[in-house]
C-alpha cells in the first residue's frame, strides 16, 4: 500500500484550504455558500441517489423469479476525511442531461455502442453535494468502481480533483476506440487532470488505512471496490459491480456482459474473504432494497 505521487496530495490540500472570497470587497452577512470544504475530524461516508435502472435479470445470469425486484439502484458516495474528500462513482446521467422537476423523471438513454436504457432520477448530484455542504471544488479526489457509464456521468465536473485510476481502466477509457459500455463525452475532462496511477492491489487514498481501493478484476479489467473504516459504522465495502443483485451473491453468478467471467469469480472470493476477516459489511451498490434502507445525504454515516 505504498502511495505512489504524494507530491499531488500535498498540492489537492493547498488548493482545497483556499480562502472564501468575498465578491465586490463587500463581506457577506448572510450564510456563506457552500466552500465545498467542510472540515471534518473523523470519516464521514453520505450517500446520494444518483437514479433508478429498470434492467433485465437474463444480462446478470438470473430469472425474474430468481430476484426480488427489477430495480437497480445506482448510488453516488462521497467519503468526507481529514485529509480530503473522495468522490466515488459520480452517477449515470450527467446533471447537465437532464431538468429536474421535482419528482420523478424517466430518462432515455442511448449509448455510444447504440444501447438504450431508461433510468428514473430524481435529483441533480450537484444539488444534493450542496445540500450536504459541499460543491465540486472541494472534492479533493475522484475515483470510479470501473469505466462503464453508469459509474462515471458527472466525471467533468470533478475534473479538478486528484483522479485515482489504475492503467488498463484509463488506456480503455481514452483508446481510440472506447469500449462501447462507456460513455467518453462524460469524462472527457478528466484526461488533463492530475492523474495517480494506481499499480497496486490496494490502494490507501489517504494514508492512515481508513479508506482503501482494493483490486477486483473481472466486471471490467481495472475493476475495484472501496473499503471505507467508519469509526462508529465500522468497516463498509462499497461493491462497484463485483455483484448487481443481492441474488448475483447468494446464487454466485456472473454478468454476461462482465469483460473476463473467470476473473470475477476470483475477484468474488478475495474480497469474502477480506469481508470475513475484519468484518466488514458488504453495501452492493445496485442493490434496489438494500440501498432504500441506507440514510441518504446531507445525512450521513460515520
Ligand atoms: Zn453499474
């Protein structure tokens, strides 16, 4: 777990002390936006509802018989640390894609590679970071479970934050030819940000193990999950896609669509056992039910 740059996160947190400025030389009276830049003392994790996708069971290897509901969540997670905050799958359809109405909104998709998925959103990822107090410019880091395009929608927007990416992931995502799951347009901005190239399984984000990005090659080549230490919480492993249904996991099967079949099983079973040893609970991110129990931001776990 040896960090690779360091010299890029002592530059993140200079950025991110930045003083408020006030506009005009006239000092606000009222409550200050958000500086994006709440300082917490101990790991915060808040969630935040990036969406609703009505999917096929059949593309995960199941039946509608076998699962519960047709529902896959899709969750955006920000860790908020001492040293700085992680942004973590910024969501499937970028907020610019799409005007809010204050209920729900059914979203037609087409991807680069001509699929189309309807997804059900409700509110703006931005609008909610703000709500939880915070803005873009205050993520000091941005990190994504894997490539495809429900985990990267609002990269641009974080594309001053530090990207933690391991190589095969960024050399798919700026190939010549993208793979066709991804969605290019989304992260575009990313290819001139600092960049650490992860070369380790696990990757320490900040230094004091509290928030680890542990490899978990299969659904992608450069897939990954991230352990989180909460101090009151306890250990949380937000899953990426190493499963999509809580059924995927008691059932053991594997997406059809996932880039290497034989890895994932692999990938499956060194993140159990890691979940055996030290107790962690496991969050599967597009788990519909699971994911209506967890407290949603500007709430949030610790
Ligand atoms: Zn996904």
């Amino acid at each position: 777990m040896k960090r690779l740059t360091s010299g890029w996160v002592t530059i993140t947190l200079a950025v991110a002390v930045a003083l408020p400025v006030f506009a005009g030389g006239t000092q606000q009276t009222g409550p200050l936006p958000a500086r994006g830049n709440p300082q917490v003392t101990a790991v915060r994790l808040y969630v935040f509802d990036c969406g609703t996708l009505q999917v096929d069971p059949a593309r995960f290897r199941l039946t509608k018989a076998e699962v519960a509901t047709t529902n896959l969540s899709v969750p955006c997670f920000l860790v908020a640390h001492p040293k700085g905050r992680l942004m973590w799958d910024p969501g499937a359809v970028p907020d610019r894609d799409w005007t809010p109405t204050g209920g729900e909104v059914i979203h037609h998709l087409v991807l680069p590679d001509g699929g189309e998925r309807d997804i059900t959103l409700r509110r703006p990822l931005m609008t909610q970071l703000a709500g939880a107090g915070y803005s873009p410019a205050g993520i000091t880091h941005l990190a994504f479970s894997h490539y495809h395009w429900d985990h990267t929608a609002n990269a641009n927007a974080f594309a001053d934050a530090t990207w933690l990416v391991r190589a095969v992931e960024r050399d798919a995502m700026f190939a010549e030819k993208p793979p066709g799951v991804t969605r290019p347009s989304s992260y575009a901005a990313l290819k001139g940000s600092r960049t650490i190239i992860i070369r380790s399984d696990e990757y320490d984000v900040f230094g004091d193990a509290t928030v680890i990005m542990m490899a978990a090659p299969g659904h992608t080549p450069g897939h990954q999950v991230l352990y989180v230490k909460l101090p009151k919480t306890g250990g949380v492993v937000l899953s990426g896609d190493l499963y999509h249904f809580p059924e995927s996991r008691t059932l053991k099967r594997v997406a059809t669509f996932d880039f290497d079949q034989t890895q994932t099983p692999v990938a499956r079973e060194r993140i159990e056992a890691f979940l055996e040893k030290t107790g962690a609970r496991l969050w599967i991110q597009h788990d519909y039910a699971g994911n209506t129990r967890l407290k949603k931001a500007p709430e949030y776990y610790e």
